[in-house]
C-alpha cells in the first residue's frame, strides 16, 4: 500500500459527565482525574506508532469536548497528515463555544459532528440524554461563526416514547440549521446496557421503519442524498473517515478501547484508561488482542460493508433472485432500494 492511499487515524476519548442509556462504547464518568495523563500517553503513543501521514482523523468518544481542548489541540496536531486531510472531533452541544472551536481549528480540525439525538426533552430523557435543544442552535451559531469546514448532525429515532411528531419536529429542525451532512441511526439495544435491562423501553421494527422513511423523505427533499444507510449529505460533504471504515480502508486507533485495521488484521487496545496509559508509560504495547482475516472471510465482509453505500455491489456479488423490491440494478451493480435498506441485514445473506 502506497502512501498516498487512504489511512485513517481515530483517537478515543473516554471521559463522560453521564452515560447514555444505549452507550456500550468504552466510557467512564469517575476517571476525570486522569484526564492530562490520557492525553499525554495518547501524544506519546501516536508519536511512537503513526509511519504515515492520515488522510482522515476521527476524535470520538466518550465527550472529546469535556477534556481540555488545547491539550486536546496538541494531541491532534501531532498526528502527521496528508494534504486536506479530514480532520473530525465529536461535540457535545452543551460544551461548543467560540473558544473551543478557535482551539480546535488552531489544531487542524476542518470538521465538527454534533451529537443532537433529538430536539424534544422527553425524548432526550429517555435517552438518557442530558442536553437541552436550545443549546443545539446555539453550537451551530458557533460552528458557523468559526469558519469550520463542514459538519454533521448526529440523530437518535426509536427512543421510548417517541411519537411520529415528536421524529418529524427533529427532522425538521435538524434540516433547518443547514448541516452539510446528516447521521440518522435507529436506536438499538446493546448488551449490558440500562436500556438491554428494560424491554419495555425498546424500540418497536415497524416504528423504526416508519421513522426511517420520514426521515429519507425529508432529508432528500433538503438536497441530502443517501450514501450509506443511515448517513445523508449534501454532494461532496461525505465523511470521508467513515467511507474508509466501510471500504476496508487501514487506520490505526489510539487511546482505550480504540480498534485499528491494516491488511486484513485487526486488533483492539486494553479497555481501561488506567491499564492504556500504564502500557504507554512502560513502552509496552496497548494492544488487548487481534485477529487475522484469511481472504474469504475478508471479501464477504468487504461486500456486508459496500452493499449499504450507494455504490452497490458487482451484479455477481449477489444472488438477486427473489429479492423483488430490496435490490436494483445499476449498469453492473446491484445497490439496495429504500425498502432494501431497511432490510439490509436480510440482503447480505444473499452474497456470494
């Protein structure tokens, strides 16, 4: 691989003022304390492990906004990167200010996605959301008045208690402050979760579905095109780190928790922020374990991933056979229509 290919970094942060209901990712409300020495091991570590310049960086979380945003800074600006790379840090609305923003351009970040999830309280709280919808536009004025290349909103539907009103009256809103680009993800039920704890509380198929369609209808009338299935953006303001997740593309993960891809291997680091930066201060290695794809295995995941852009897979790929209104063809490949996108699961079991 060549190093003009696509190489993307993602750097985790796992500090939170409070855990969402649904949040299984690696994240910790009591671990405040170890903030700058996370973010010096992750400087250290990316320092130690990057050989080539990103195309893509991702900071996520957790709440990157909740740790200092000049330390951040630092740790971002010594990940080395391409020309107009894309350079991405997830905000929580509540912590977006003037001065934040002007940190993290001084930094090299083009690119800011705000977690929204919903503009109805009610539906915040069952969540497990803490932020008010005020708050939304004003991060907005932010990003607008901070000369940020692009950004994303992040959305939630299926909450409990949600009405079709309730998703619209956040569709809308959404749609009116103008984001280039739009992340819309039906809610689902993780394991050892509070929300896994309460089937009362999970979302319903046929509601989801109902959402979905809403939601595209929307969006597509707002100049929004569907690229993945659950993302939209305006022609030229996809995410370009997330494309590179689903077309396999290498990158390297830094910080608790965080997954890395190169070749067909993939591995993941030691979960905690204590044993990740214990490792770092040793000179050990972060890894917790990994695995090898032989290439079957690596070609069928390759087509899972593809089959939900709007490229589609090759007409080959695919036994289309009595797949009726999920799949159509397109020159030489075959890519899902709305009501496949719904369904995309069932779709890839049709690969071949």
């Amino acid at each position: 691989m060549t190093v003009s290919e696509p190489f993307g970094v993602y750097v985790h942060i796992p500090f939170c003022v409070k855990r969402c209901d649904y949040c299984a990712f690696a994240t910790w409300t009591d671990r405040h304390h170890l903030q700058q020495q996370y973010l010096d091991a992750l400087q250290t570590d990316i320092e130690r492990g990057i050989d080539r310049p990103a195309s893509s960086i991702f900071v996520g979380g957790g709440t990157p906004t909740l740790v200092d945003p000049v330390h951040l800074g630092r740790v971002i600006d010594s990940i080395p990167r391409a020309q107009n790379a894309e350079v991405t840090v997830e905000c929580n609305p509540d912590d977006v200010t003037d001065e934040l923003l002007a940190t993290y351009l001084d930094a090299g970040v083009n690119r800011v996605s705000i977690g929204v999830q919903s503009m109805v309280p009610h539906v915040l709280s069952a969540l497990g959301r803490w932020h008010h919808p005020d708050n939304v536009e004003h991060a907005v004025e932010s990003v607008r008045r901070s000369g940020v290349g692009t950004w994303n909103i992040d959305l939630i539907y299926g909450g409990a208690g949600e009405t079709s009103a309730d998703w619209e009256h956040t569709v809308r809103l959404a749609i009116e402050l103008g984001p280039p680009h739009i992340s819309a993800y039906g809610l689902t039920v993780e394991p050892g979760t509070p929300l896994a704890a309460q089937p009362g509380r999970h979302p319903d198929d046929d509601d989801l579905a109902d959402k979905y369609e809403l939601a595209d209808d929307l969006f597509t009338a707002a100049g929004r095109q569907n690229y993945e299935v659950s993302n939209w953006a305006v022609p030229g303001e996809e995410s370009q780190h997330n494309r590179l997740y689903w077309l396999q593309g290498d990158y390297l993960g830094f910080g608790a928790a965080a997954h890395s891809h190169r070749a067909g291997r993939r591995w993941w680091n030691l979960r905690t922020p204590e044993r990740y930066i214990a490792a770092v201060e040793a000179g050990e290695s972060t890894e917790a374990a990994g695995e090898s794809l032989d290439d079957e295995t690596r070609r069928v995941e390759g087509l899972q991933l593809a089959i939900r852009m709007r490229e589609g897979v090759p007409v080959a790929a695919l036994d289309a056979d009595d797949l009726d209104d999920l799949v159509e063809c397109t020159g030489d490949r075959v890519v899902l229509t709305r009501r496949g996108r719904l369904l995309a699961n069932q779709v890839s079991l049709r690969l071949r």
